[in-house]
C-alpha cells in the first residue's frame, strides 16, 4: 500500500493538534455568538455547494484525464513522501501537539 502525503501530514501530532484546537474553538464561537452560527452556517453551505459542483463540472475531465495522471500523482505523492520524511528527521518538533 503507498503512503499518502496528505494522510502522513494530517497525522503529525503538531497538524492534528492544531486542527482540533482550531475546530473546537470555531464549534464553541458558533455555540456562543447566535448571530455568528447563522453566519457560519450559510457560508458552510456555500462552500459546501461551490464544492459539489466544481466536482460534478470537473469529473468528465477527471475521468478522461486519469489513466495519464495517475502516474504523475503517484510519483509526485512519492517525492512528497520523502520531503516530509526528511521535515520529520529535521524538525523533531513536527512529532509534539502544539501545547508542547
């Protein structure tokens, strides 16, 4: 199974960390500014709408495209990869949650 960059980086501490924090602190504004919520909410489904159809207009090109990229990605995810294992030997702090 080949690694994923985008998994391997969500999973340093130091990333995950910082996402939780940065989510618990967005629920609790929303939990505490009414006004903010609704706000919040209406630009939520906005992106979330904008997303839908960026995929849905994108997928005829995707699935076209595919066969070409996938090697491309797959080299590119690789060399990634390695940045990121040479970052983790670097930069020990990578490897502790923000608080740290």
């Amino acid at each position: 199974v080949q690694e994923n960059v985008l998994q391997r980086v969500l999973q340093l501490p130091v990333v995950s960390s910082t996402c939780e924090t940065l989510q618990r602190k967005y629920s609790s504004t929303k939990e505490s500014h009414p006004l903010m919520a609704s706000v919040c909410e209406v630009y939520e489904r906005g992106v979330q709408g904008a997303g839908a159809l960026a995929m849905w207009g994108m997928e005829p090109v995707v699935r076209r495209l595919e066969p070409q990229c996938e090697s491309a990605v797959a080299v590119a995810n690789n060399l990634a990869c390695r940045g990121l294992d040479h970052l983790e030997e670097k930069i020990p702090a990578l490897q502790y949650p923000v608080d740290k």
